[in-house]
C-alpha cells in the first residue's frame, strides 16, 4: 500500500510533508509517494542523508498556494500537485492521498478527480475533537456553509461509517449540535434535520449542546459546515486563550514561575490533549478516495500521524461501506433526496 | 429611580435576587423593588436583618418555572413576577428590570408588556464576553434562531448604541462573527449581512473569524442567535472542561499539588476572567425598556452586578438613542425591513 503525500501543499511544504513522510516510513513502514516538484523534494530528501526505497517521487510541475481560488486553480492547474496526488489514487497507484495545502484546493480537486459517492449530495470534512479517549468526529466543518437537511442527514451516515471502520466503535452514538437538548429547540434546519435522525437506522442519541461539544456521549457530531467550523474554531481560540494567559499570569512572578516549572509536565499533557491535530487529521468523506486534510501548519510529526490515519482508513473498508450505507435508501428523506439529485454520481467512474 | 428585581426569576430564586438586591442596595445605594410572593420576600429579607426603606415589594402571585413554554405561560399567567415587574416599567414606577427567569419568558414577556422599538424587527439578548478590558457585546445569543439579514444588521445598530451610551465607547467597532476574514467567506446570511453593514453608517471593521470571538479587535460581534449561542456556550463548555482538566491533574500528586496552591491566585483571576457572569448580565435589546437577563444560576453577586448595570443602562439615555438609531433610516436594507414589516411598532403605547 502506497499513500500519497502532497509534498508542496501547507504553509511548511515542502520541509514538513517530506519530513513527515520520512518518519511515517521510518517509524511506521509505511510506503509514500511524495507528490510534487521532484527538485524541492530531492533536496529536502538528501538533508535527511540516504532516501529509503519506500519513499517514491512523483512529479507535479505545479503548485496551488493556499490563498487561491480554490476551483479555479484545480481546473486551470491541471498538474497541481493536489490533482496529480488524486491521479494516483483514482489509477490505483496509492491508497489515498494526505495534504495540508489549500482545503478548499484539496476538496475541488478530489471532486473533479474521484468525484461523489453515490447518495451523496456533498462531501464533509469530518474534524477530530480530540478531548476524550476515542475523540468525537464533528462533520461538517467548513466544507458546506449552507447545508440542506438531506445533507445532515448524509453526513450522519458518513460519520458513523467512519469511526465504525476506522475506529472500531460499534453502532457509533451520533448526535445533533443543536443549541438546546429537547426535540423542539434550534433552527430550521436542526429541527428538521432531527426528525430525520430520529427516524434513520442510525443510533441517534439527540442533540448535544455546545457546551459538550468536545466531551459529550457520542461519537459523532452532525453539523452544518458553518456552525461546525465556529465551534472547532472557538475552542482553538478559548484553549490558545486560556493557556496564553495562564503563561503570562505565571510569569509575573518568580513564585509563580517556580510552582510552573513543577506543574509543567501536567499543564503539556494537557495542551495536547486540546490538539486537534493530534489525531492526524480530518478526513473528506463522501468523494471516492480516502483523503486526509492535514494542518495547514502542520509539521514533520502531525503529517506523519496524518500518513498514519490515511493509511488506516483505507485498510478499514471505510470506502466500501460508505457506498454500501449512502447508496441503499436509508430513509424516506434520503430517498427524495437522491431522487432530487440523481445526477450525484456524475462524476463516478 | 428604582430597579424592579424579578425575585422569583432562576434557578436559586427567592433567596439570591433577594439577597443581591440587599447587596446592590447596601453597596451601592440602588433602590429596588422586589417582585414576587410578598411572603417568600419578607421571609428571605428577615433572615437578613431589618429590611432597609430603599428596598419595596410589589406582589406577584404566580411564578413562571424554567421549564415552562414561554409565550403561552406569559399569557396564561398575568400575575406572572416577570409580568409585574415589566408593567412596573411601562407605568414608570421602576426604570428597568432584572430576572434570572426562564430567559424566553423575559423576551415574551417584554414583547407583550413593551413592545419593540419601532424599526426593529426582532428584539436580541447580547452577551458580554469578559475576556477583554471593556468586553465585547455578542449579539444575538438566543433569542432568534433563523434570522433574516435585516435582523443581523439591526443587531448591529442595537449594539453599537449599547456599548456607545452605556459603556461610552466612542463609534464601537462592529464585527460580523464569520468563518473567514474575506468578504466572500461564510454562508448566504453573513456574505448578505456583510454587504448590508459595510454601506452602513456603522463602524464596520469586517468579519471576525471564531477563533478570536473573545479578543478580537471589536466591541459589538453581530451574529444570528443560533451561532451566537454556539460560540458563547462552546467557550464556556471549553474553559469548564480545561479548568476542570487541570483539577485532575493537579489532583494527581502531592507536588502538583503544593504547586498549584501556589499558583491559587492566579488562576481564580484567571477563571473570574472567563466568567460571562462578572459583567453583570445580558441586556435584551429592542424593546421599549430597559431589561437585564441574569443566568438562570445567578447567586447575590451575580445579580448585584446585573442591577448595577440595570441602573447603569437606565441612566445612560440608552433607550432614546436606541430609539433615535433605529427608527432613522440607516440603509436601503433597513428600509426596506421597516417597509415590509409595518407593524413593527404596533405594541408601543
């Protein structure tokens, strides 16, 4: 099994995509292709003395920053580095593909390349919370700023799959993100998107509100793509807070600096524990591919544990049984849906 | 001027307004009239001494529970405290009013006893986030799940002319809560709001990405009441979830623990900062009066800070501003709202 590695995409390529397919290879024996320019690969390879056998080069003149326009670089750059890496997934060449370039970039072009499951009217990326033991998948969080229910709806199948195959976890607890716990409490959209769960063969546990968002009883955490993204967004924000005021109150005085330096091992411990990219990584689902959206600042060690995560999915099946769960109805709801929609599998081999 | 206290409002109620009152009146010279069961009050006022002669009852004889659906138990139950205490600020004989109630009671109960400042569509509940010198005002944070653009912008003005009369910030800056900086970001409602605030006569600064909800460079952060319920409570749920992490694992040893004891002041600091409580409440903005919202679990301190910032709002000339703000026409937008919605004033007297 080969993954493929988007050498040129994040905010630290190609240093830390190299660095971090190195070290997945060393410490995981996992094969990689390092997709991009073979120039700037070559040379940030040969810093790191010998290159192993496991560790291929596949060429890709060209490059999509991270602040462009998303569908229109995928289109226009046909050799980006993003597309050339969904290539390689969509021939056979790799098992899936790990990037931290341009979210948008990553998500058009494995659309363009891999194209929907069948039954899925738009893909979700899927984040990690990463407060309990297992984490919690919320999904969607930033890819569908405006979402119908049959999306939610999808994106509850899509998840449960998820962390059923790669996790482990059977007949995962899936609940709603709602701003209040009874049945008749939220917007719209939740309210509607409730019924249908209720109704699904899904193990709908209700809505959770946001205040539990990171620990709540589920394993999966159905949002629309806005409202997901401000909740991830806000607790990066509040943790960076809280820990940066934590610092500035210890060091103003030596005191206080001494009791820290005690305390240091707990307070690291607990940072980490904050760290959604401590999982490896979010993954897209509903294209057909496996393909994990590291960091945009991700470094050596959180691309490694990104390789680490796109290789165990797609050693899961999770694949498979998307298709198997999107494409059977699932519901009345589903079923319009899909009826509303039977161009969604368009763009599938 | 008095401050009618709902003293039969939230989830420690008749004892904490009653006794916050006694501290709001003892600290700081504020007379008040307690609202409610005229036997619970004398009961809890004699149990802490002689009751002095700023401190009234005006009696109530039914109470609205947390629970209870809020439009229907409003009409249902006229003696309603929540009821009273907002006649006593229609007739005059009080200049605001504080509850920890059932906080869709207070909005339903406002709406029907005061109405809504003409021009304004949907009154809002704003939230102070602490963790700033001044704070910032979020609004909406509940009171209006599904907004239209108009609502927001609205919000926008309401909040402006809060944070400009009752904490005299000059031309406040207002953000729009979104998940991206660029102009192009977010859902169909906040691409539309921001058109709408950036022709407006409004300090408008832009978009505020969540992770700097709380210290972000603004004073007024507009958003509809569902995410803005998401980022108030995600944050509080976060910083409950670290505090209480960091507890563990101070807990864990004897050297953390003497370490920490060491870094006690610091940390309640820190925590006080994080509490939306200090700042005394959340006003409900739009209609014609002047209410402070408590949280639900308010103890004495919480609601001395809430009838504080109850005088504070009345005396700040809050109202005619609000009135003079609103009922001007700010945009094409907003007339266009006022147009489609002529009724609008239609409960004020």
């Amino acid at each position: 099994m080969i993954i493929a590695v988007d050498a040129m995409g994040g905010d630290l390529a190609p240093a830390e995509p190299v660095r971090g397919a190195l070290l997945a290879h060393r410490s995981l024996g996992i094969d990689i292709a390092l997709v991009g320019d073979p120039e700037a690969i070559r040379a940030e390879l040969a810093s790191h003395g010998a290159t192993p056998s496991g560790i291929e080069i596949v060429p890709a003149s060209e490059v999509i920053a991270m602040d462009e326009a998303p569908v229109r670089a995928v289109r226009q750059k046909k050799q980006a580095s993003i597309n050339v890496a969904m290539s390689q997934m969509k021939e056979g060449a790799a098992s899936a593909v790990v990037s931290a370039g341009n979210t948008g970039a990553i998500m058009a072009s494995a659309l363009l390349k891999l194209g929907r499951v069948a039954g899925v009217e738009r893909p979700a990326i899927g984040a990690m919370a990463p407060f309990t033991e297992t984490g919690i998948l919320i999904l969607d969080v930033g890819a569908n700023a405006d979402c119908k229910p049959s999306y939610l709806e999808q994106f509850a199948y899509m998840g449960a799959v998820y962390m059923e195959t790669v996790f482990g976890i059977e007949r995962p607890r899936v609940g709603l993100l709602n701003i209040g716990e009874e049945e008749t409490k939220g917007n719209e959209l939740t309210q509607e998107v409730y019924a249908r769960l209720k109704q699904s063969r899904l193990n709908f546990v209700g809505n959770i509100e946001p205040d539990r968002v990171h620990h709540g009883p589920v394993d999966v955490l159905v949002s629309d793509g806005f409202t997901g993204n401000i909740a991830v967004k806000v607790t990066e924000g509040v943790a960076e807070f809280i820990f940066g005021e934590l610092k500035t109150a210890i060091s103003s005085s030596l005191r206080y600096k001494l009791a820290a330096l005690v305390l240091r091992p707990a307070l690291m411990q607990m940072r980490s524990k904050m760290d959604y990219g401590e999982h490896g990584g979010a993954p897209l689902l509903g294209v057909n591919g496996v393909v994990i959206v590291a960091h945009g600042k991700a470094d050596a060690q959180a691309m490694k544990n990104a390789v680490r995560l796109a290789q165990k999915a797609a050693n899961s099946g999770m694949l498979d049984a998307l298709r198997g769960a999107l494409e059977s109805p699932q519901s009345e709801g589903h079923k319009e849906a899909v009826a509303a929609n039977p161009s969604s599998d368009e763009t599938r081999a």
